[in-house]
C-alpha cells in the first residue's frame, strides 16, 4: 500500500490553519525531534496510533483511516524535510488579519502606535498590548491567546522585512542601540515632515503609511546628500 504524505515546503505554502499550528507547535516545551515530528503529523494529517509491531518504529493512520508503518530513518527523514519550520526566518506568511498584506490600507499614526506595542510586547510577552494592537488591524478587540499573538507578530515581522528595505533611509540596517524611546522616535519623524509646524503632526499621522515613509526617505536622502557636500567643501 503507497502512502502519500505531503506538506508545505516553504512559509509562503502554508495555509492560515497550518500557520496557526506552527505558531501553537513553537510554543511548546518539546526537544527539536519532537517538535519536528509533532509538525510532521500535524502538516501532513497523520497521527501516531497504537504500539509498534513486527519490528517496525512506530504505527500511523492517516486522515482517512489507513494505518501504516515508518521505520526510524524514515520519520527523521521526513522530519528533516521540516527543518526549514525551524532554521528559516519566515519571508512570506498567510496574513491572519483583515489589513491589506502590504499595508496600503493602514495610516502612519496606525501603524507607528501598533509596531510600539508590538516592540514592547516583545520584551515583556503581556497580552494586554493587543487590546492596542487588534483595532489597528481592523479587528474587533477580544481576548487573545499566546498562540493568536505569536502568529500576529510573526507575520508583522514579516511584512516588516518586505517593507524596511524600500526606505533605506528610514530603516536603516543595523541600527537599534540604546533604549527604544517610542515618543522621541515619533517627534523625531514629526519633525522631519512637519517644517516646524507642529500643528500639521495629525494630518501626518492620519496620512497613509507608505506616503509618510516615501516623504521620510526622500528627505532624509536629501539631508544625507546636503551633508556630504558640505564635508566635500570643508576638505577642499
């Protein structure tokens, strides 16, 4: 009898309910074996299922009810296959909200208040952050759970690795000593854009995302540009 086992083979294959196992798999207290063979039965929809006999490793059925044998190096091979879940930063995720994946539908203040909780839920794993976090997203508020919140931040780490690269000048690699200072990272912004006009703040932070960050970039490319002419004239 032939058994057919497949399973995704990068992030970008996986479905909204397979991320939602990853994420739940990640939060457990499982060595790597285990936790490859728990994703293993899990991504393929096969289950362990009685006592081993006639000298094979383990027993499995299927979703359909067919039960079958792998001997060791059978599973650590389809396990290994898996390694990607584990050694592989995700570029690419189901998007588990109801915001446009790329962002166009988000404004600047949004998306600056909702990355801030993010950061800082981070470093201190409460869950209350989401009660912030979950509008700017446009989802209604409700009780998350751990593994709810480890999927929304994967997939905004991931959206953010597509989106920092196109604004050079505003995510600079690298960067990110010292203390993350939330508000004087927002004024700072502010004040590039604002030409000292603090009054405009809003109209910036009601502004779409990629607008601001455009503006943000261009200025700061010519302020870069500005300063190295001026050093040029300074060692003529």
């Amino acid at each position: 009898m032939n058994i057919n086992l497949t399973a995704p083979t990068r992030w970008g294959e996986l479905t909204l309910d397979q991320f939602r196992m990853v994420a739940k798999t990640m939060l457990l207290h499982l060595t790597e074996s285990e936790r490859l063979l728990v994703l293993l039965c899990q991504l393929t929809g096969i289950r362990i299922y009685g006592e081993p006999s006639g000298g094979k490793t383990e027993l499995f059925v299927t979703d359909e009810g067919q039960a079958f044998t792998m001997q060791d190096y059978e599973i650590a091979d389809f396990c290994d296959r898996l390694r990607w879940l584990i050694d592989t930063v995700p570029d690419e995720l189901p998007n588990p909200t109801k915001k446009d994946a790329y962002w166009r539908d988000i404004s600047f203040g949004d998306w600056f208040e909702a990355d801030t909780q993010f950061r800082l839920y981070e470093d201190d794993n409460d869950l209350s952050h989401f009660a912030i976090i979950l509008p700017k997203l446009a989802e209604e508020p409700h009780e998350i759970d751990e593994t709810e919140a480890v999927m929304l931040k994967m997939w905004w780490n991931c959206v953010m690795a597509q989106i920092a690269p196109m604004y050079p000048n505003v995510f600079v690699k690298g960067e990110g000593g010292g203390a993350f200072n939330p508000f004087k990272n927002l004024q700072e912004m502010h004040l590039l854009l604002n030409d000292d006009h603090p009054q405009e703040n809003e109209r910036i932070d009601n502004s779409g995302l990629h607008d601001v960050l455009s503006a943000l970039d261009s200025v700061i490319d010519k302020l870069k540009r500005r300063e190295a002419e001026y050093n040029k004239l300074l060692h003529l």
